[in-house]
C-alpha cells in the first residue's frame, strides 16, 4: 500500500507556476526523497501534503485518505522554517508539543527522557530557545516531530544546520524508524545524502517532475550511457570515438558520456583498432550526475510564470 499519493496537483502563487501537474507515491515502509535545487517546488509540495496550502488542482492521499486532524496525528511534520517559542524553556517546549499531539504527560516524559542524552539536550532543558544554536534547536524540533510515534514522518531539509555528528546519528534514527515499517519522506537539495538514505526518489526541477524511480533502478539506467575507460590514449583521441558525447579525464583513465543508442560493442572495437585498451566497464553514476543528465534530457529552459 501506498502511504502517500501525490496526483497531478498543481499550485500556483499570482502568475507563478510552484508545482505543475505533479505525480508520485510513496510506498509504505520506505524512505522517499523530494529532491531538486531550492526553488524547485519541494517545500511547495510538503505544504499541500500537510494541508497547510490547497492545491488548485490534483489530489492528495495520505494512508488512502484525505487530509484530517486525526491522521495529522498519524504523522510527524518537520518543516523548513522552524517553529519554535523562542522565550519557552526547552522543557517546556517538549511537553507543549506533546499536548498538542494528545500525548499524555507520563508517556511524553518517558520519551523526552529517552532522547535527551541521545541528543545531548540534558543540559539545556531550563535554557530558553533563544539561546540554544541552530543545530539545537532543530534537535529540540526534531524531538517534537516525533514525540507522539507516528507513522509517517514528513521532513522539510531535516538536515539544515546540523553538524556531520549530529546529521549521522538522524540518519541512523530515519534507517531506523523505516526499519520498523513506518514511512519517511524528506526534500533536500544535497542529492549526495539522498543517494545514501533513499530507497525512491522524486527528482523536481523549476516545479515539474523530471525523474522518479528505486535508486538501483535509475542507477541501472543511467550506467547504459555512461563507461569507464582504461587505455593508452589522449583526452582528445577518446572524445572522438564515434558514439562519445564528450570525455573526462578520472583517475588516470577517461569517463566517457555516450549519446543515445550507442552500441558499446562497437565502440569498444573502434577503441582498441585505434590505440591499446586495458579495461573497459560501465559506470555507475552518481545521483547529481543523474540529475544533471535529466535536466539536460527534459530540456528546463521554459518559464514557470504565466503567459
């Protein structure tokens, strides 16, 4: 079952497209990447996911149904801007936001006392917010996110201002929480942490969806255009084999970018005719190449306002 379906919604702010006709599912049990550059349309969607903004077209599902108060209670909502009180001590805080997700006050404080030393939060339980760093802060947040358990979390750049300590051990806590069977979905616009947590991703760019699919998935189809080259040869002699869209020099040896339909059999045998070849393999390539080479592909030169 699917725990989130995003069905051809579109926003528009003025005569500024946000989200043009956006499809995607979230299956349930696993973690899901919203990724794109800022500006691409990420927190946009979150927000109509959330309910927070109606869409103007489309259809939002979450767990096969609308958005209502009782399945805001089924999740756990981290958004980009924080939304702390900033005079409230950290203590407080915590068993504010339980309140408000109608977790009783013996149970939140069995939880609060389970994170606290986890995130080195002990000390600064009587400090006001406003004088905790960013980085605090966002583990105050992210302790309110998921304070009452629930069932999916929904993260907006869940990662911004957090040290590489701190950021590793979110990582394990979101490895974690899938592993129990429950549903993460977070936006970033660093695709190196996607490619290490996700298990699908939508890819978004100036607001439309250019590419979705497993990680193994998008990895195998990508390396089809893409090999690693060993060979006693210049730059200059492998960019022009036929097939090659252009050449790079990696590691004392040539990544070659291959048009479309490029039978590999046969450059290989054009490449050692001409010089001595010493290995010859597909690469794997990473998420920001495979997103360069979707944005390429769709061809993101349009605008987003309204003509």
């Amino acid at each position: 079952m699917n725990a989130i379906e995003v069905n051809d919604v579109s926003k528009v702010f003025g005569r500024f497209k946000a989200v043009d006709s956006l499809s995607f599912q979230v299956p349930g049990g696993s973690m899901f990447g919203l990724l794109g550059p800022n500006g691409a349309g990420k927190t946009t969607t979150i927000r109509m996911i959330m309910d927070i903004t109606a869409p103007d077209t489309g259809e939002i599902r979450i767990l096969g149904r609308r958005m209502d108060r009782a399945m805001q209670n089924r999740i756990g909502y981290l958004p980009e801007e924080r939304g702390l009180y900033r005079r409230m001590k950290v203590i407080d805080h915590l068993y504010f936001l339980a309140a408000i997700k109608e977790v009783d006050r013996e149970t939140a404080r069995k939880r609060i006392e389970g994170w606290l030393d986890t995130m080195e939060l002990r000390p600064w339980l009587n400090k006001k917010v406003e004088a905790l760093s960013k980085g605090m802060q966002q583990k105050v947040q992210f302790i309110a996110t998921i304070i009452h358990d629930p069932e999916i979390l929904i993260l907006d750049e869940p990662f911004s201002g957090l040290d590489p300590i701190n950021t590793a051990l979110m990582k394990d806590y979101f490895r974690e929480f899938r592993d129990k069977g429950k549903t993460i979905i977070f936006s970033t616009h660093v695709l190196e942490q996607a490619e290490k947590l996700c298990d699908q991703i939508c890819l978004m760019a100036k607001s439309r969806k250019i590419l979705e699919g497993s990680m193994p998935e998008l990895k195998r189809r990508f390396s089809q255009n893409q090999l690693r080259l060993s060979a006693d040869a210049q730059l200059g002699d492998v960019a022009r084999l036929p097939g090659v869209e252009s050449a790079q020099s990696v590691n004392g040896g040539f990544v070659l970018q291959l048009a479309p339909g490029t039978d590999q059999r046969q450059l290989l045998k054009q490449a050692m005719d001409r010089f001595r070849v010493d290995a010859f393999s597909q690469k794997e390539p990473e998420l920001e190449e495979i997103y360069l080479r979707a944005v390429k592909d769709a061809g993101m030169e349009e605008t987003r306002t309204i003509e």
